[in-house]
C-alpha cells in the first residue's frame, strides 16, 4: 500500500487512511523536548560544504542541491527522514514544501 501527502488536507494519505499531523506529532517524531530551547526552523547560512556533507550521506547518489542551496526531499534515500523533513517544512509554513534547509536536516536527523 502506497502514501502520498495530501496537501489540502495537510496530512498523509495511507490508502483509504488519513493522517493529520499536528504541531504535538513533531515534538514525538523527531524526540525533540517541548521544555528545551525553542527550536528555528529558519536556519541561517552555513556554507555549501555543510550541504554536501548531508546530501552525501543521506541523499540519493549523484544528488545535487537547489540553486539556493537546500536540499531536495525526494532525494532524501531514508523515508522516516524524507517524512519529517516534509512535516518541518509544513510546519515552518514553507511555500516550497519539496525542500529542506540545513537546519531542518540538523533537527531531522
């Protein structure tokens, strides 16, 4: 059975099934503590080596990055990953949701 985001509905599509994320699943998917340091999804400029790095570890091979220098989430190779970086940029109120900065690859992984 296949998946695919739903995105008027803001959830995931399981078949027949519907899953809604809500801003709570966040804290539970990633392990991320409500009490901490509030996290920022908006990230700021770490360099493109930094980018490399991820899309050399978790991307499909012969990846590349965006012209600004994001990451691709279909080219994310680990599911669970690819999932939470979607929810981010949901979350984060992205008008690009097929992208990821570095700061949601720090957080997701």
């Amino acid at each position: 059975m296949g998946y695919h985001r739903d995105i008027q509905a803001q959830a995931f599509r399981f078949g027949e099934n519907l899953l809604e994320i809500q801003v709570e699943d966040n804290y539970f998917l990633t392990g991320l503590s409500k009490l901490g340091t509030p996290i920022s999804l908006l990230g700021g400029r770490c360099g493109g080596e930094m980018v490399k790095y991820y899309i050399a570890a978790y991307c499909r091979p012969h990846a590349l990055p965006t012209r600004d220098g994001k990451i691709n989430i279909k080219d994310v190779t680990q599911l669970p990953l690819r999932t939470i970086l979607f929810i981010f940029a949901r979350l984060a109120g992205n008008s690009t949701l097929h992208v990821a900065s570095i700061s949601y690859m720090q957080y997701g992984i």
